[in-house]
C-alpha cells in the first residue's frame, strides 16, 4: 500500500485508535487517513483506485454493525469534515460536512428557532455522515421519519474520485424509466459507505414545536404497557412523536441513572411519550395531557407514579435516562471483551400491532437455549425494539447469535425485518439472504459493481 499522504499514517497507535466501534468488534486497519478537505479525500480515493487499496469511511464510530471498523486498507476518518454552514431560515436547511456531529446540527437548528428532527440515541457521538450512511433513526421518527426523507441534498465522491452531486426532484409526477431511477439521493442513503463517500450534505429543517410535553408512564404488566403502545397510535386524540419502551431490565438501568431506586417500584415495564401537539395545531392550543392520562388508566398504568416533563431541561434529563440504557449495556459487553464475550444487539423490527407477540417469541426462544433474554427497550411505537443480550465468553457468544437467527426468522415470518436503524454492517450480513430475495440480491450487487467496479469501498459491509 503507497497511499503516502500528509493525511494518513500507518502508526500502529493510531490504527489501534480507529479499531473499535459500538459493535464490540476490533479490527485494525492497515492505514488510517484523516482529511480535513475534500480534495484531500478526493486525492486519496483516486490513488486507492490506481493501487486497488480498499477504503472504508468513518466517523465518530458509534455503528453497532462493524460498519465503521475495517482490517482491509485504509480507514478513511471524515471528522475533520466537520463544518456547519450558517442555517437557511427561508428555505429551512443546512449545509453540513460528514464529520458535523448530529447534535451539534439540532443545535445550530435550535438556535435559528427551527428543528432537525433525526434523533439516533447516539448523537452526542455519531456523524452525519454515518446518520446519512445508515438512513440513521431515533425516537423521533415515529413522527418525522428516519434520516432519508430529510436529506435534500449530497455531494458524494465515487471510489474513482470522482465527485456526484445529487438533489432531490421537486417533481410531483414522474414515469420515467424504472422508479430507482428516479431519485439518485436515495442510491446513496442506507448504503453504508459502500457505493461513495458523502462529503457534503444539505438537510431539510422542521419548525420548532410551539409546545412540547414527555410522560414517563410505569406499568406492573409488560402487556398493559405494549397495549397503550398501541392504542396510542390508533387514537385521534393524542399525538405522539415518540412512544419509547422499557422493559424491567431497562427500567432498572434508567432507574439507577437517576438515582431513584424506588421510583415505581411495582412496575415492570415502561413507556416514554413525547407530545407535540396535532400538526395543524395553534401556538396556543393546549397539549392533550388529560387524554393521555386517561390513555394511560384505561391501560392500568402505575398512574400515581407517571412522570411530567414540561421543559426543555426536564426533557433533556428523560433523554439521559433513555441513553443510559445502551451506554450501560456497552460497557457491560466492553468487560466481557477479554474474555471472548461482547454485547449483542438486535436490530429486527415488525408491524408494532405485533411487537408483543414478537418479543414473547424471542423471549421464548432465549429460554429454550438457557440463555438470558436480553434487556429490551427502544422504538415500539414503530414495532421497533432492541434487544441487548451480554455474552460472557466466546462459546455463549455463539450460542445468542443462534438464538438471534430464531428469532429473526420469526421475525421475518410477521412480516419485519432484520435490520431496522442500524443498517446491515458486518455483523449482520449473514442474515441479509433471510428477508432479501435472490433477485434484489441481484440487483444490489449490479448497483455496487455500477459505482464500485473493483470493489473497493466500505469492503464487507452489507454485500
């Protein structure tokens, strides 16, 4: 490998430096190279190309996939592309780098009195780059969707350097050609680095909401508290942005970030709403907080012991709690690395009417291979859990990932999928051929021999 560049170095310190992400895996590149200009990653893709030395592009390295880790080549870090470009009040956008982080973007767009509404769990550490690189998602999108429909624009350099530059057509109607033909911005959201570098992005922002309510809501019946999930959705009377559950195990975990042990302590299980009112709604209509809790008695809800968060502060503080559950859980599976063990996460969402059907199987299939089931919580508004399982060594390792595969299968027979937010990666690859059919199998691998012929980028993550 020649790629000798002011902006890459082969130091083993370094490489080790960019060898880990969420995953709990570790594989340490050949060469590291961290740009701060996207001529310099231009330059870099274009020599790569000349010596079919592969390139895997980074950020800040939170993937749970193995998506942002590579031993094959160089890790091309863009956190040196990290510009957020003054916000566009009139047109509701920004111009940011790969390397912005994603709170750092809600920020500037808070501070222009408007919204970017992609919330990963993660966005204190993860990029936009890596946001946009796995059509990233969070409790949010149950209202606002992922980040797909919020990128208006890219600038994406192809392995050969080649730059592309793409923006969404404002059309109504289109019959052209095949409908993935039709907008090219969606090639490039959700591939995961493997069919070019995004190197610029132009977001679309949302109004600030003119109120905003959360609800901490306990339960001492798991059933009860998936069952308002669900009636939540259906109802015309509540509007929730976000329905987050928690399961006991995550309970406990929030529980013991905030210091308050006792809090609720019959429940079992836990739902965290956030309510911004109707969207054709007044700045000065009153939020439906009664229609919540009666949502809430009808549900058998711990109702005594409901939280009210009416602040922007106290907001922040149930996020923390939210956090917590996944940070715990990494570093629980961080301390099981030395020995062979890792977290494992699941990432499989169904039709949320069924998310408490799903999870009673995946519970079921936990036990009947002696494993403990693991920690759930996450997005049920959209039938969307994680589920974190700690694997002690290497031989318990195997054993959840078989469970997982059980799992995913009945999944996939309700009708969901394997991979919902965090993207396919490396780790989950294997289970890719469960839900895709041979043909779009096919056809993703026309698509990456298109913009990737000698198979150069992002090499192992998804095909």
């Amino acid at each position: 490998m020649t790629l000798a560049r002011d902006s890459t170095t082969v130091d083993l310190d370094i490489r080790r430096a960019f060898a880990r992400d969420a995953s709990g895996l570790e594989l340490i590149p050949e060469a590291v190279a961290r740009p701060t200009e996207m001529a310099e990653v231009m330059e870099l893709l274009r020599e790569a190309t000349a010596t079919r030395t592969p390139v895997t592009a980074a950020g800040w390295q939170s993937s749970t996939t193995g998506a942002s880790i590579t031993d094959r080549g160089v890790l091309l870090s863009l956190r040196g592309l990290a510009h957020i470009d003054d916000v566009d009040r009139d047109a509701r956008c920004v111009r940011v780098g790969p390397g912005a982080i994603v709170a750092d973007v809600r920020r500037a767009a808070e501070a222009a009195g408007l919204l970017f509404t992609p919330d990963p769990t993660s966005e204190e550490e993860s990029t936009i780059g890596g946001a946009i690189a796995c059509n990233a998602s969070g409790a949010r999108s149950l209202r606002y969707g992922a980040t797909r429909p919020h990128v208006r624009a890219i600038t994406v350099l192809l392995a050969s350097g080649e730059p592309l530059t793409l923006r969404r057509p404002q059309l109504e109607k289109n019959t052209v050609g095949y409908p993935i033909t039709h907008d090219p911005v969606d090639w490039f959201v959700g591939s995961e680095g493997t069919l070019g570098v995004v190197v610029e992005a132009e977001l679309a922002l949302h109004a600030l909401p003119a109120q905003l309510l959360g609800l901490m809501i306990p339960f001492s019946r798991e059933a009860d508290a998936l069952a308002f999930v669900v009636a939540a959705r259906r109802s015309n009377a509540v509007h929730p942005r976000c329905l987050e559950f928690f399961d006991q195990g995550a309970m406990d975990i929030a529980r013991a970030a905030d210091g308050c042990s006792g809090w609720a302590s019959n429940a079992v299980a836990m739902v965290y709403v956030e309510e911004t009112g109707a969207d054709d709604a007044q700045p000065d209509d009153e939020l439906p907080l009664e229609s919540w809790l009666e949502l809430a008695d009808a549900h058998d809800a711990d109702s005594a012991d409901i939280r009210v968060y009416d602040s922007a502060s106290a907001l922040q503080d149930a996020r923390r709690l939210r956090h917590a559950v996944p940070a715990t859980m990494n570093e629980r599976g961080a301390a099981r690395r030395p020995f062979g063990g890792r977290k494992v996460s699941t990432d499989w969402a169904v039709p949320y009417p069924r998310l408490a059907e799903a999870l009673h199987r995946a519970r079921s299939i936990a036990a009947d291979a002696g494993i403990t089931s693991g920690i759930a919580y996450g997005h049920a508004g959209n039938g969307h859990p994680h589920q974190n399982f700690i694997a002690q060594d290497a031989n318990e390792l195997g054993r959840i990932e078989q469970v997982v595969e059980a799992t995913l299968r009945e999944v996939i027979a309700m009708g969901g999928t394997v991979a919902a937010e965090h993207g396919i990666g490396k780790l989950k690859r294997r289970w890719l051929p469960m839900q895709a059919t041979p043909a779009q199998l096919r056809l993703m691998h026309a698509i990456k021999r298109e913009f990737d012929p000698l198979g150069l980028l992002a090499p192992g993550n998804v095909l």
